[in-house]
C-alpha cells in the first residue's frame, strides 16, 4: 500500500547546491526550490539553556518515494516557515526492499510567545490494549477542544504501528470535552505502509489539529498493545 493518500501538507523542499564564486572568489550558495506535499508532525519543543527565550521545534516529515533524497544542506519551507534538516533523509524499504518513502527529522528555533495557548497533552489511553479486530478507546488528555478549534473543525487521531510501520486513522472520533475523547478503529487493513500489525505490536498514538500548529500536536509512544 503507498503513502500517497497521507501526503497533504504542501510544503517546498530547498535543494542546496555550492554556487559560482563570487567578485571576491568566495563561494556562494545555489538553491532550487521543489512544491510538494509531505506529512509533517511535531516531535518535540526544547527550550535553549543559554536564552530562555528561544526554543526549538523538531519535527518528523515524510517524503514521497518518488521525491530527490533531501540532505543535510536542504531545507524545508511550511506555511512561510523555514526548518532546517538535521541530517540527510532515510529511505524506508517494504519488506521486498523495494523504497517505500522517505522520512526526515527537521529543526526550527522561534522565539517563544508568553500568550501561546497551553501545549496539547495525551495523558492516558483506555484500555492499553487493542484487538486486532478493532475497537474504541478513550484518550485523555488536555486542549482537545482547542485541537478542534484550531484544526477547523477537524482533527488527526492515528496509530503508528512502529514495528512494522504501517498507519491507522480513527474510523470516528468524539470530543466529548476539554480532556477526554473517545476514537474507534478498524484494524483490518492499515491505511499506509507495508504491512498489516499483529499480536504483540506496540503502537504511538499521536493526536493533532488539521494545521499541525506548534503547540497542537502531540505522540503518545508505546500506549497500546496489539492482542489477539
């Protein structure tokens, strides 16, 4: 099954290139610029020990197989934001070996806004195991509500099967208030990746707003437990 379908954040990948020396034979930079879309998920905020009022953003992003390999060097352009690699993209392979898509880990330093709105939370999943025939969950956490506001009356609830890599989005969800919802999954089939989950697989739960705004997305690592 191909990624294709979860690529819909546009986004411009900036290819670097050493350019011609300039009056003063110094080297120069050359870039050229790609629109494209990819999947682009916050990962973590970090605050600067030395300025407390910077803070950097990372960000995981993933790239159509059909894409130029970004290096280190690149950069990447979302909604007028500039994020830095960190390091080149790795190819992710099916079980053929055959390049499934790419994926990469980006940077961004901002300084931080004293009247942001509070960080999107994922503190408990309900049960902590799933059957591989599907079910409902309760998740519960904080700022769902404003995950709703801020994604235009849509958000993203969906599993990340990290043994074998495959995607499930909620069937249907509920925000039923600031720090509870309850989402529903079909198991049958993944809607990406290379390979169905089985008994035993761990999965991240990751919850955000349709535009993946800094503060409204949050993962859940290892929260539930596939069973038969």
């Amino acid at each position: 099954m191909t990624v294709q379908h979860l690529l819909t954040r546009p986004c411009t990948i900036r290819y670097w290139a050493p350019g011609p020396a300039d009056t003063h034979n110094d080297p120069t930079d050359s870039w050229s610029e790609v629109d494209t879309v990819c999947v682009f998920q916050m990962r973590g905020r970090q605050e600067s020990a030395d300025q407390g009022e910077l803070s950097i953003t990372t960000w995981m992003v993933t790239f159509s197989p059909d894409e130029t390999r970004p290096r280190a060097a690149d950069e990447l352009v979302v909604d007028g934001e500039t994020y830095q690699f960190r390091g080149d993209a790795w190819p992710a392979r099916d079980l053929r070996g055959q390049l499934h898509h790419y994926e990469a880990t980006v940077n961004r330093a901002e300084a931080q806004d004293p009247e942001a709105p509070p960080l999107l939370t994922v503190t408990a999943v309900s049960p902590a195991t799933i059957r591989l025939a599907g079910g409902t969950l309760t998740i519960t956490g904080t700022k769902f509500t404003s995950t709703e506001a801020q994604g235009a009356g849509t958000a993203q609830v969906y599993f990340h099967d990290m043994t074998h890599g495959s995607y499930y989005y909620a069937d249907s969800y509920s925000i039923t208030s600031d720090n509870q919802m309850t989402a529903t999954w079909d198991w049958s089939a993944p809607q990406s990746g290379p390979i169905a989950s089985d008994v035993g697989d761990m999965m991240d739960l990751t919850v955000s707003s349709q535009q993946a705004q800094p503060g409204f997305t949050y993962t859940y690592r290892n929260v539930v437990t596939v069973v038969s």
